[in-house]
C-alpha cells in the first residue's frame, strides 16, 4: 500500500501559468447568449457596456485552449497559492469505507473561499483598461469578500449589492468587505430603478442573486468609468477557476492517483467548473471516464427540476440571455436556505456538459448537508462552508456505497471554503432550529413563467 501523506503540497513553481479553456475541447458548444435588444446571438461589443473589454474577450472565446495568466496576476496568486490537496483520513476512518477521498480546500485566505481566483483576475483586468470602479453583487458574502480584497489591492472602488437575507443573517462576512473599503448595499434596495421595482411588487423580499445582479448592472452601466464583474455562471469566471482542477490534477499526478469520481456542490458553477475543467477535458478527449457529480440544494435546483432553455441572468431582465438549466430568473429561494448556492441558474458551459450527459447531478436538504457538515468538521478539523458541505454530503454518500460494495474508489471533491461567517445557520442546525424546505411543482412554476418568449428559439 502506497504511503501517502495527508498534506500534498505544490511548490510556487507548479502555479499554472496559463488557464484551461474548457470550450476548446467540448464536442458540442453551448448555445450564444442573445441580445434582448437584438433578439440575436450577442457578439463581444455588445458585452462592452457591461464587462470589461478583455473578460468580454475571454466570455466570446471558444478557440483558445490555454490563457496565459499575467505576472500581475500571478504574483498575487502566490500570496496563498497553491493550495493544498488534503487526503481524508480521518473520515475515511470514521465512515469504515474502502474508498480513498481526496479534497483540494480553497479556504486558506481571508476571503475564505475560491472566489478569490477570479477576483484577483477581474480585477486586474479593470484597472489595466483604466477604469475607475467597480460593482458586483454577493450571496453568501465570499465573492464580495474576495473581489473587495482584490479591488483594495489594485485601488478600486467597489460597490457591493448583497441580498438581503444574507446582509442581516452575516453581518461580520459584511464587516470583512467594509474593512477592504467597498461600500454594501442590502438588495433591493431604493438606490436602483430596478431595487425600488422588485420592492414595490414584493416589500418584504429577502432578495436573490437575480435582483442583486440587476442592481448591480444597472449601477455599472450609469456610472462614467465603471463595469460590473460577476463571479460565477460565466465562461470567464470558469477560465479562471481553472487553477483548481489543474492544481488538483498536478498534486494528483505526483501520489500516482487519479479520481473515478469528483464532486463538486453547485450554484452558479465557478468552483464545481473549475474543478473539473482537466478531468473533463480528459472525459471529452477519451482519455479517461470519471463520473462527476454536481451537488445543489434541493430549495434551489436548477439542474434536477430546473429547465435547459434560454434565460436572463437576472431578476429586472436588463442582462443578455443565456442557454442554461434554470429556475427562471423570477424564481426566489426560500428564506430560510442557509446553505448558499441561491443563483436561479447554471453556468451554460455546465449546463451544456450536463445536458449532453457528461455529468451527473443529486440535490440535498440542508440538514443532510450541515450533518455532513458536523461530521467532517469533528474528523479534519475544518470548519466548511455550507456551499462546500454540499460536496461533503455526497462524498460522504459516495464512499458509504463503496463500504457496502467494497470498492476501493478514489474520490476528490472541492473544499471551497470555510464556514466562520455562517455560525447563524450551524446554530440553526445545532439547536435542531433549522427546516427543510423543497419548492414544490407549483412554487417551481411561478418560475417558470418568468422565462422569456424568443421568436424563431424560444416561443
């Protein structure tokens, strides 16, 4: 039996140099996006407005297999790059299982997530073409917390649109993003035409990451020197996650591994894209033929009950529309989700992959997932994210199966970060306070009837 320390580290040398581009090698490309203006394929000027010129670029870009990721970016990276791929003894050993589980945690920065990876990017990227801020919306918080470091570092202004139930469940994940110098706006708020839309129809909305992006959106493109970043769904957030799945794929290479099967959870699809990115590569080139698995939470299920057909990417239906599973852009989670992973949709490159049946998809309950959740943080000592539990839960699932018929797997999932800011919802848990909550076909249809009518596509 090999000997295989629990830590697998990189060296600063083994920091990709380059992004993987996932579409170079898919057989089949996912849908263009549409112009609602236009009701045409959009084309990179269209994105101008809204997108910085050179993440326009790489959104459009289907053709070129490898970035070459700029020194700038890629001194930053070295502050907590690269991570480490951790074997899970421990739990291995708790679930009396055969199967070997592997786990690549992205939490070791203040961010305490992967959000970071793009962050940094797009950052970059609006500071080289001389912008003069930026705006964004978060969930959960990681991405704000992460595009605010970045934005501090590159000295940009940022306006951060956070839904509101999670503005008042975390208020310290709040505090990190002020501490970096960006300004937080609970949403919807009264300072957009689309905030004060959505509050009008419904006053006491918690909010969602659609009316976030809108708020967002429009505060971007009516304010001189400014564009709006997102930080997952996109091509170029999956582009640049990419980092993780090649890091994994490294550190992997060296123990002499290889994962039959890989684990992602999944809300808009950043981290689970970026995991992937090199085995699917391999799935789609007949190199190899792991099964990949997306975990979501049964309150939000965008690709077990969701539908594959084109949508806008936010609530006010201001965004262009993309070819993706999804709830319909007027869909809004339940309050009383914890778990994160909250986006209506999913991102159209996993969408496309999803439904060409490269991969598989399971939604969970929340308190499946904050008892997985338990059990990993009592056996490895790390506290997860409720988003990176959902990854848990199923590892945990899948290793249980091969207890029962003595495979030997060997599973890797992702770790996308830690979960100091959600101690509400393990309360929640603890305190045996917290419900489940699955939409039932009906919630699901009011939904539904928010999808757009496309002449010629989608009637």
């Amino acid at each position: 039996m090999k000997n295989i320390p629990h830590r697998i580290y990189l060296t600063e040398d083994q920091i990709p140099r380059q992004w993987y581009n996932l579409r170079a090698d898919m057989k089949q490309l996912p849908d263009p996006m549409i112009n609602p203006a236009t009701g045409k394929p959009a084309v990179e000027a269209d994105l101008y407005p809204v997108f910085c010129e050179k993440l326009a670029h790489q959104e459009m870009d289907n053709e070129t297999r490898f970035v070459d990721i700029p020194e700038e970016i890629l001194e930053f990276y070295k502050m907590y790059r690269p991570s480490p791929l951790i074997r899970a003894y421990n739990l291995e050993k708790a679930l009396d299982t055969p199967a070997k589980i592997y786990y690549k945690f992205e939490g070791n920065n203040t961010s305490g997530s992967h959000k970071l990876n793009s962050a940094v990017a797009q950052a970059y990227y609006a500071k080289e073409q001389g912008l003069t801020s930026l705006t964004t919306e978060t969930g959960a918080g990681q991405w704000g917390t992460a595009l605010a470091e970045a934005c501090s570092f590159f000295g940009l202004p940022l306006t951060v649109y956070m839904v509101k139930v999670s503005y008042e469940q975390k208020p310290f994940r709040k505090a990190v993003i002020q501490t970096f110098g960006a300004d937080v706006i609970p949403s919807p708020s009264n300072t957009t035409e689309a905030g004060r839309k959505i509050l009008a129809e419904n006053p006491e909305t918690g909010g969602s990451l659609g009316c976030a992006i809108s708020e967002a959106v429009e505060k971007a493109v009516t304010t001189p020197g400014c564009r709006y970043v997102l930080g997952s769904v996109l091509n170029q957030v999956l582009l640049h996650q990419s980092v993780i799945g090649l890091e994994s794929m490294t550190a992997m290479e060296m123990i002499d591994e290889y994962p039959d099967i890989i684990i992602g959870c999944a809300g808009g699809g950043s981290n689970l894209g970026g995991l992937i990115a090199p085995f699917m590569r391999d799935k789609l080139t007949g190199k190899a033929d792991p099964r990949i698995i997306a975990v979501e939470p049964a309150s939000c299920p965008s690709f077990t009950r969701g539908r594959y057909a084109y949508d806008f990417c936010d609530t006010a239906k201001i965004t262009p529309m993309a070819k993706m599973y999804t709830l319909g852009s007027g869909f809004m989670p339940s309050p009383n989700h914890a778990g994160g992973l909250r986006y209506h949709g999913m991102s159209p490159v996993l969408s496309k992959l999803y439904h060409d049946g490269y991969m598989e998809a399971v939604s969970v309950e929340q308190t499946r997932v904050f008892e997985a959740a338990v059990l990993f943080a009592k056996q490895e000592t790390i506290l997860p994210a409720p988003e990176s539990a959902h990854a848990i839960r199923t590892a945990i699932d899948e290793a249980l199966r091969c207890r029962e018929t003595g495979e030997a797997k060997t599973i890797l999932f992702g770790l996308t970060g830690t979960g100091y800011f959600d101690m509400t919802a393990y309360s929640a848990y603890l305190e045996k306070r917290m419900v489940d909550h699955i939409p039932s076909d009906e919630e699901l249809q009011k939904g539904f009837d928010s999808l757009p009518k496309i002449p010629g596509i989608q009637e």
